[in-house]
C-alpha cells in the first residue's frame, strides 16, 4: 500500500515540487505507464497550488519522464519497443564506457562498497526480500557511476534509469531471474577488481542488453 504524499514546504516549493512528484510518478504503484496524470490531484495530495506542478511537469517532460500533449493532458511516459529499444541502446553504450573508467579509476574502498552492494543482492535472495534486493540493485549501480568519476556520464545515466522506471511501471522479475542478474553485477565486480578495462566494458554492456532482450516483448524489468 502507497504512502500519503508529504505536504511541501513553501521555502522550496519548486524544487520539492519537483522531487514528489518524481517520486511518485516512479513509484510504480500511483501511475501505470501511459496513464493520465491528474495536475489537480497532485496538487491537493502535495498542499500545493496548480503552479509547481506545472513547473515540476516541465522539468519531467524534458527529463523524458513525462509527454504533453495539447488539448488532452499530461502523461506518464508509455512502454513502447521502439523507446524501450532506444534507451537501452543508450544504456549500454554509456554503462558499458562508465564500467571501463570505473575500471581504470575505482579506489580499494569504492571497490569493497561494490561489492558490498553485489553482497547485499546475494542475502536479499536468500531471503526472498525484493525491496531489499531493490535498494542493493540501485545502490550496485550508483557504486559504479561514482566509481566513473565523469558528471556527465553519470547524469545522462540517471535519466536514462528514470525513464526505465516509468516505462516499466509495476514489471517485475522472479527471483530467478534477480539471481541472473546478480550474476551479471558479480562478474562486473570481477573485472573492476581486475582493474581490466576491456573486460568491464564487455560485460556491463553484454548485462544492459540482457535486459533488453528480457524486457522485450513484455519480460520483466530488473533495472
């Protein structure tokens, strides 16, 4: 069961207007993919005027989060192949770049939290825990673009994951196939800690495009 929404603070109205909304377009559990989005709910939920969430919705349009269209209404964005397709095609060629500078760069600190996330997905299996297997997949990849060292890999990349959260919606995956996943994480985590450029690049991008070709047509989503 979702959450009510937080009342915002008028000191930061824009910026926290942005944050909510974003969270609950994401959750996955407000709005399916595709689905019309009440401008007036939001701002009743938020205790906000019309105004923010506009301003909020601007900023999620060009974030690729949300569509506009005139006369009809603002949208979450829709699972469609053909955007799915492109997304994942720009993941796998930005994750597979930040794995390779992320080999070149990572400390023995930022590699022992890496794998302490690969770690974490392992015990949330054991457990059948999907929110933590969630929090531990989310924070293997935050690990990796930290470890990249590059601003602008990372950005683009956040926006890319953002886009594969409202495309997705509610899509999940069995436990099985989270263990596959892990898998792929582990072998990532091998070629970082090899310090082995090549190799990490090859295998980040060969684990985008295994999500890629089990999300389509109607697979789960697992990041």
């Amino acid at each position: 069961m979702s959450t009510a929404p937080r009342k915002l603070r008028r000191t930061t109205l824009a910026g926290d207007a942005h944050a909510a909304v974003r969270d609950l377009l994401l959750g996955g559990t407000r709005y399916a993919p595709g689905e019309k989005i009440s401008i007036e709910e939001l701002a009743r939920d938020l205790g906000v005027s019309r105004s923010p969430i506009w301003t909020a919705v601007a900023r999620l349009e060009a974030e690729g989060i949300v569509e506009v269209s005139p006369r009809q209404g603002v949208f979450l964005v829709g699972f469609a192949p053909e955007r799915v397709r492109a997304v994942f095609e720009a993941r796998e060629a930005l994750e597979g770049m930040a794995a390779r500078l992320a080999a070149r760069r990572m400390s023995d600190a930022a590699l022992a939290e890496l794998a302490g996330t690969v770690a974490r997905q392992t015990a949330a299996l054991e457990r059948k825990g999907r929110t933590a297997y969630d929090k531990a997949n989310s924070d293997f990849h935050e690990a990796l673009l930290a470890g990249c060292e590059n601003p602008a890999i990372t950005k683009a990349l956040r926006s890319l994951y953002a886009q594969t959260q409202a495309m997705c919606g509610k899509r999940t995956a069995t436990f099985e196939q989270l263990a596959g996943n892990r898998d792929e994480h582990a072998a990532i985590l091998k070629a970082l800690e090899a310090h082995d450029e090549e190799a990490a690049e090859h295998t980040a991008r060969a684990h985008v495009a295994q999500r890629l070709t089990k999300l389509l047509p109607d697979g789960p989503c697992t990041y």
